[in-house]
C-alpha cells in the first residue's frame, strides 16, 4: 500500500500529512507515508487544491484536512 499527503507547508497540510502517518501505524501498516510538497508534482494528480490525500495511486480527498478516523476509513476500504 502506497500513501501520499499532497500539500505545501500550510498548517492543514502539514496536520493531514502527520494524521495519515498516524493512521498507517494504527491501521498496522508498516509503511511510510510520502509528503510531496512540490507544486509540479502535486499538478500532476490533477490537484488544484490542497491538502490532498492519495491511497493506491488513487486520489482519495481534495481541498480539506482529514482526521485520523477519517483517513483510517480510507485505508480499510483499500486493504
């Protein structure tokens, strides 16, 4: 499973960066979590608004944070 938090270093960016490695490790995932912070990069999953949210190479959530239970319910629907 690959998760990435798409977003500069706005304070939601960081915090939805930081509450997805939260969920990995509650979810038993032993992996880590990509922070991609540059704008090119980010453009390139079609994302005009940040923070963002990739599971899977999949976009998961755009333009808001997530809380740790919400990204948890992400990551079990892609286990």
């Amino acid at each position: 499973m690959e998760i990435i938090a798409l977003g500069g270093c706005c304070r939601n960016s960081q915090q939805n960066y930081e509450n997805a490695k939260i969920a990995a490790k509650n979810c038993g995932l032993p992996i880590e979590v990509k922070h991609i912070t540059e704008i090119e990069k980010i453009m390139a999953y079609g994302i005009m608004s940040t923070p963002a949210l990739v599971i899977n190479n999949k976009v998961v959530s755009v333009g808001r944070m997530l809380s740790v239970s919400q990204i948890e319910n992400l990551i079990k629907l892609r286990i």
